[in-house]
C-alpha cells in the first residue's frame, strides 16, 4: 500500500509523487503559473502570480493552498476528502481528514527509496571532535528495530510512551519508532527532575512505558538519568517497563521492570536467544496506517496556573507545517546541512531537530552540549568542522557568547553559513547585531522566529516567503503562509491600524496549531479560544509598526521566559508553598542580561517562625531545583511581612514587578498598601 510503482524493499515506501497531485487538484490539465519556480508545492494553483500573491491566497482561499500543500508535501497511503473542518469558537480543528499516511514512512521511507546513503543525523556529542553520522538507511533501520522491540513489549497504537533522553539518535529513532507503529510519545526534557517527569507521566493514564539512559552527559558533567526515573517511578504505578540505553560506560543497577535496550541486541549473537531476539531486532517494521487527525505527540508546556498542560500534536497537519516552515523560513535547500541546537525535550527540537528537517531529507545536527563546553568556540568549531548551513539557536547563548568575544568566533570558518536563525524569546538589539555582524560575517540573514509549542511551527518570521525580504533588527515581522495575525484591544476589538500594541492572536486555524490539552479539552477552549471568542490566543502581546511587520513584546499571562525556557510564576510558588515555614509567596519575571528573564520570589513567613533567611533561601531553591528543574530556581528571594493585595485578597503582580524593576514612582496608587514595614517594597539586594 505504500509503495510507488517499480519499488521492491518491504519497508521503503512512498506514495509521494507528483503523478497524484494533478488528480487532486480542482484545477487539473490547466497550466502552470510562476509559483511553481520558488514554492513547488503551490505549483498547481492556478492564476496567482508572485510570492504576494501566493501568501495572499494562502489567508484568503486557505483551503485551496493547503489542499495543494499537503498532496505534494506529504506521502499519503489514501488521500484526504475534506481539507479542514475547524472551529475555533469551539476549539475544533481538524485537517485532512480521511487521509492515511505514517509520519515515519514521511520522514525516512521516502528518503532511503531516493538516497539511502544521505546523512540524516550527525550526532554532535558532547566530547568535542567525536561526532557520529547516520544515514537516513541506517536510522530507519534503528527505527524498526526499535518499532519491533516495542511492539513485541506490547505497545499498541494509541498508547502512549515517555522518552526521557538526552539529544541522540537514539530519541530520534524512539520518536520515530512510536510513530511507526501508532503510539504517541511524550518526551520530557532530560533537565526535569524526577517529580516533574512523575507529573507528566501521571497526567495520562496510558503512559505505559519509559525510554531512557544511564547516564546524560552535558558540558562533561555525567546526569543520572536512570536513576531520576527510578525515583519518579515510585509515584507512576501504571508504568510496567523502562527502556534502558546506555550512553556511558557505567553500570547501571536494573530492576525488574527494566529491560536494556542494548542488550538486547547483543544478545543477537547469543545462539542460544537467538530465537526470541531475531523478532526483535527485525529491520522491517510494518508501518502502522495513522488517520490525520490521530495522535503523534503530547508535549508538556507551562501556563499560568500550578499543572504544565499536555498540549496535542496530530499526524498529518503538524508534520506538514513543521516541514513547510523549516524548508522556507530559512531558506532550506535539499543538501543542506541545519544545525538547530535545541533540546529535543522541547518543540523546537520536535519540529526543526527531528521533524520538518527530516520530512525535507535534510541533513539534522543533534547537538548534545552547552554553547561554552570546552570553551566559548563551540558552536563555531562545530559550523566549521560540519559544514552547517543553517544555524538556528537561543537568544540567550548569543548573549552569553558575545560578552566572551569575537575571538572565540573568528577562529573558525563559518563560510558554510547561509541563514542565522533566532528562538524562543525576544533578541535585543545588541545580541541581533553581533548575532549578524560576527557571527554571519553581515552576509547572512538573522531570521528572529516566533512561535509556541501550541502553534507547531514557526507562524512569524522575517522572510517565510521571500529569501530578498528586508529585515528589521529584532523584529519577527512577516506571518508565514495561511497566518492571519491580529492585535486586541483590551476591549476585545481588533485593532485595524497600524502603529499599535495589542494582544496578539490568530484568526484563522492553520494545519500545524495543537489540537487540545491532553485530557481536558475545556482548559484548552478556556486558555486559547475563550479570551477573544472565535481567535485562537496566544498569550502574547506584540506591537505592529507603521509598516505592518510585527515585533513580540512579551507574555501576557504569569508566565515567564528563562533562557528561552517558559514557566508559569504559579508553578514556582506552589513549590515554594509546600515549605512549613511559608505562608504565601508571589513570583515575577525580571530582566536579566543573559538570560533574558530571572525569577524573583516574594516569601511571606509564617507567624512565629524563626530562621535564618540565607538557610531558607537555599532550601526553598532546592525544593524548586528538585520539583521542577534547575532553570526554574528563584535568582532572588525576598522575604516580607505581607504581600500587596487587592481588595478582593488578589496578589498585585503589576506592583511587585515595579519594585524588582526599582521603578518605586511607577507604583501608582498603593493607599490601601503603603505600609513601609511590610517589606515588599525594597528590592532585595541579595543574590542566591
Ligand atoms: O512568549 C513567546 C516566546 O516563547 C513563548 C513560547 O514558548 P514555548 O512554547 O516554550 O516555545 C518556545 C519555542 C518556540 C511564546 O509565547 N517566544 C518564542 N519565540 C519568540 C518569543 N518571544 C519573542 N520573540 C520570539 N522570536
């Protein structure tokens, strides 16, 4: 079913030919226009002429760009009937229903019929210099191996299973392998600490299974992951086995519900298992045939309140957009090498590590260190020794690397690169200057993406549509086809002008937005679509210039962005609420030169307690370390007699900002609050 005329492996497959797209199309036998020659995929829309034109029709007649997108796009194993049925009042979406197709046949099948030989993976580990390549046969090899070991531990379609690995080829190929036999995964950064992975597993009942290593290795420290999981496996009665990859040399103590994932191959060589293991390690895996709309991945992100929602991925319309975005947002090319150096434990690893880079064929770097280990010439070092095109990284590491020096960048050769890219967070000015001016030799264009692990891809960015496009320093800009952008005033309006600030939303459903919160579709109706009734809300406000293009101004909501990590405020204080000694405590976000934001924390004591600040201190930013993960720790904690307080007993955050901020004339009218002796109201001068 999911071979093309004249293919005989059994497991290389694909229904990705242009011989269907001309059936498909409403607009079959007539001619070609000019699109074709910069988008291929739009090359059956008829009469639109130029790039303009082409993003114009994308917003005003979605359906038809769309629908020719994902014929060409995508390997279907049956073609979709109904392009989409969405309704964003009711937080419905739906795309390509009726379509059949298996993400992992998209994103290796199709490459090894073409080129078995190509590199998918260059695995940059963290010993410098000791980087390994495989092939995009040698990962779909891994990856039914690994669909067959699973399988045979009775992974079912539709369950789901949690990865909690470093970056490596082996998450990659894990990834892949629940998606070729229809499970979901659910990855968790390997940074979170045992409690917040027994969250994430806990949320959904069906998390049956860990995949994970002995040991992370990151800026030449060892992390003990597996036994983080043995920890977090003492609250998750429902998992009943655990994967366990070995990354180091050191032994690891195994229970009973642990299986050694390279043992297992091992054994392969043992005569005496060699029944049992064969199955196992079988290089054919049948590919599951998953609906459109059926779960790829739960991914866990932080809101404003205390639970880190499990936001949901489909098939077919996040892995379209994941793969449209990464081949035109910067400018991608086949035979490019793309070196996105984000964790896979986040979205941005999802779609520019793993899923659009391998949807397009490319070349991906899974980069395992830090961006100053050994030393600050890392990232360059690696430009350079593996010809790098694409180099899309954080804020955050630009801003560390540019106070080491230019010297640590001009030693290496950056000849490779063609396009700079920038995520997570905003970039100062500063950091997008020498990001351009040193890092890019002011040849390459710095592309400054937005976008959140609910929209899948990137939704604005300088040049999604045409590689000449000015840009402005700092500036997301320009919406990415079938984007449709608008700004709210606090009345709920849309603001029509330009030259205007407002909370940033979506009018029109694409394919790659998430499709609900795991197990409660309420709260997804309720975070996104309640807030501007028929728009689809980001959190965000931006500003739009005189000219149109838009800039992020930031959240909104109690979230807060470290080091382009995003928590929730709430989700700290509830930690820090669980100590006997704390009354109540408020946290905010400040400005912090490096890592764009830190965290503040406003502790009030109970009545009577008696301890030493600086002890308390370090304990409560342990508790955080420990419940959630290091980034999230207080960089401050003040302690104060009472909190300010509205009338109805809410914590005014506004003002608490103002004073971290040293903005005391800014605190406008506290008659109800100006009590000099509650505390809050100097900043503190102590660091943790
Ligand atoms: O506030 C925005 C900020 O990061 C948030 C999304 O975080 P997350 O879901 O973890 O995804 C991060 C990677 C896509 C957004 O709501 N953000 C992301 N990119 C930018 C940004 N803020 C300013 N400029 C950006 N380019």
């Amino acid at each position: 079913m999911w071979l093309p005329c004249g293919c005989t492996s059994k497991y290389v497959a694909s229904s990705f030919a242009r011989r269907t797209l001309a059936s498909y199309l409403h607009v079959s036998g007539r001619s070609r226009c000019n699109v074709a020659a910069f988008m291929p995929e739009a090359a059956g829309l008829e009469g639109v002429s130029g790039r303009a034109a082409l993003r114009e029709l994308s917003v005003s007649n979605s359906e038809s760009f769309w629908a020719a997108v994902a014929r060409h796009r995508l390997c279907w194993s049956t073609p979709f009937h109904t392009v989409q049925d969405c309704d964003l009042s009711r937080g419905k979406i739906k795309w390509f229903e009726g379509g059949k197709l298996n993400v992992s046949v998209n994103c290796l099948d199709r490459h090894v019929h073409t080129c078995p030989e190509r590199v998918a993976l260059i695995w940059e580990r963290d010993e410098r210099g000791s980087e390994m390549k495989y092939t995009y046969g040698e990962l779909l090899e891994m990856t039914c191996r690994l669909g067959n070991l699973l399988r045979r531990h009775g992974v079912k379609r539709g369950d789901c299973v949690t990865i909690y690995m470093p970056t490596c080829p082996l998450a990659v190929a894990s990834m892949l392998a629940c998606a070729r036999i229809g499970a979901a995964h659910n990855v968790v950064f390997a940074g979170f600490s045992a409690d917040a992975l027994a969250e994430r597993i806990r949320d959904g009942e069906m998390l049956l299974l860990i995949i994970t290593v002995n040991q992370g290795v990151r800026g030449g420290k060892v992390t003990e992951l597996k036994k983080t999981v043995d920890t977090a496996m003492q609250s998750c009665p429902t998992v009943k086995q655990v994967f366990v990859a070995m990354r180091t040399d050191n032994p690891v103590t195994m229970t009973a519900r642990d299986i050694a994932m390279e043992e297992v191959r091992e054994q392969k060589a043992n005569q005496i298992l060699e029944i049992q293991i064969q199955a196992v390690e079988d290089v054919v895996c049948e590919p599951a045939v998953m609906n459109s709309e059926d779960v790829l991945f739960l991914l866990y992100t932080s809101g404003s309140t205390g639970k880190p929602k499990g936001l949901v991925h489909t098939q077919a319309g996040y892995l379209l957009y994941a793969a449209l975005t990464h081949r035109y947002v910067f400018s991608y090319h086949d035979g490019d090498v793309f070196g996105c150096v984000a964790d896979i434990g986040w979205i941005t690893g999802h779609s520019y590590v793993v899923y659009g880079p391998l949807a397009n064929g490319a070349t991906t770097v899974l980069f395992e260190s830090t961006p100053i280990y050994p030393d600050p010439g890392r990232y360059w070092d690696m430009v350079e020794r593996l010809k790098i095109n694409q180099f899309y990284g954080a804020p955050t590491a630009i801003r560390l690397l540019l106070k080491y020096g230019d010297q640590w960048v001009n030693k290496y050769d950056r000849s490779t690169l063609k396009t700079l890219g920038s995520v997570g967070e905003p970039i100062n000015t500063e950091a997008w200057e020498w990001y351009h001016r040193v890092v890019g030799d002011g040849r390459c264009p710095v592309v400054d993406t937005w976008w959140q692990t609910e929209t899948g891809g990137i939704c604005i960015a300088p040049r999604p549509s045409d590689p000449d496009a000015e840009i402005v320093p700092g500036m997301a800009m320009r919406p990415f086809f079938g984007i449709n952008p608008v700004l709210m005033d606090t009345e709920g309006e849309v603001l029509t002008s330009n030259n205007t600030s407002g909370a940033l939303c979506m009018a029109q459903p694409w394919p790659g937005m998430a499709r609900t919160i795991h197990n409660n579709h309420q709260r997804f109706i309720d975070t996104y679509f309640q807030p501007y009734p028929g728009y689809f809300f980001t959190g965000d406000g931006a500003y739009r210039s005189e000219e149109g293009y838009y800039q992020i101004t930031g959240r909104l909501d109690d979230v807060i962005n470290v080091s382009g990590h995003r928590i929730g405020t709430a989700e700290i204080e509830d930690v820090v609420n669980q100590c006997p000694a704390v009354a109540e405590s408020a946290v905010v976000g400040y400005t912090h030169s490096i890592k764009g934001q830190g965290v503040y924390a406003f502790v009030v004591l109970k009545k009577g307690i008696d301890v030493q600040e600086a002890d308390l201190s370090r304990q409560l930013n342990g508790m955080v370390s420990e419940k959630i993960a290091k980034y999230a720790s207080p960089d401050f904690i003040q302690f104060a007699k009472r909190l300010p307080k509205t009338r109805s007993g809410k914590i005014m955050r506004r003002v608490l900002r103002k004073v971290v901020e040293s903005d005391l004339e800014g605190l406008g009218d506290l008659s109800t609050l100006d009590d000099p002796a509650a505390g809050w109201k100097n900043k503190c001068q102590c660091q943790i």
